[in-house]
C-alpha cells in the first residue's frame, strides 16, 4: 500500500507558503490576471483529470494516468490556494465593509477544496476503492471545482473596488 501524501501536504505551514510570494505584484490589475491565467492551467487540468476518470471506469489499466492526473492537479491546485491567500485575500479584505467576511468565505472554501483533493489523493493512492468508485469520485470533484473556478472568476471583479485599482487598467 502507497503512503498517503496527506502528511506530506500537511507539512508547509502557512507562513512558509506565502513567502513564496514576496516580491510578486500586489496591485490589483496584476493579481486578477495572474489568478485568470493560473484558473486556465487548472481548468486544462481538469480536462485531462475528466478524460482519465472516463477511460478509467470499470478498467484497472486505466489507474496510473488517474493517479498521475490526480497528482498533477493537487500540486498545481495547492499552490494556487496559496497565491489567492498571499496575494488576494489581504485586497479581499480591504474591499468594503464585508470584506473580512469574503476573506474568511474564501478561506473556508479553500479548506474544503483542499479535503476534497486530499481524499482523492488519499483515494487513487491507497487502493481501498475499485476503479469504478475512484473514477466517479473524481469526476465528482472535476466538475466541483470547475464550478468553483468559474464562480470565482465572476468574483474577481469586487476586487477593483478597492483603493487600489486604476479603472482602465488592463487586468488580463
Ligand atoms: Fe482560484
């Protein structure tokens, strides 16, 4: 049986994540392109985690390219978290008087994301479930997250309320 990754992902604590991410643009144009830009990656992503879940199912054969689209999309989609909460949740909060409340929201969301991916990661990597159940799950969490992304791209627009933002700067 393969060691669940959980740990392994538990292991970066918050503040070693965003130091990633200093020195990189804060101003608001900047950020909402650099979140669309990443969102497209994602959702690419996602394509190629929904083609494998569908050759996958009832097929054993098809499980390392699951498990190998599964991991891919933890990695990219972990770091991604940890950019909007370096970069977008501090301008998040600064919107209105309901920012802190958008910022905690956005929090609160990406920790379930993260316990969905996990249990995937955990799930394809742990062989407890039959090809079917993880090919379900997955396709299950693809179109989760494509809804999520799509939602938050209508979302990104709050952001040039803040004091920052230069109206017709280009945003990507
Ligand atoms: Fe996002």
């Amino acid at each position: 049986m393969a060691q669940p990754n959980t740990e392994r992902a538990g292991m970066l604590k918050e503040k070693d994540r965003a130091v990633r991410f200093v020195g990189m643009s804060r101003d608001v144009a900047s950020v909402k392109a650099r979140v669309r830009r990443e969102h497209a990656v994602i959702r690419t992503l996602l394509d190629v985690l929904d083609d494998a879940a569908r050759e996958v199912h009832g097929r054993v054969s098809g499980l390392p390219a699951l498990r190998r689209a599964v991991w891919e999309l933890y990695v990219v989609f972990d770091d991604h978290l940890a950019m909007e909460e370096a970069l977008v949740l501090p301008l998040l909060k600064s919107v209105d008087a309901w920012g802190p409340v958008r910022a905690e929201n956005m929090l609160t969301e990406h920790n379930e994301q993260r316990q969905m991916l996990l249990a995937l990661v955990d799930d394809t990597e742990c062989d407890q479930k039959d090809a079917s159940a993880l090919a379900e799950e997955a396709g299950w969490l693809v179109k989760a997250l494509r809804k999520d992304i799509d939602a938050e791209d209508e979302a990104l627009d709050v952001l040039n309320r803040t004091a920052g933002f230069v109206p017709g700067q280009s945003d990507g």
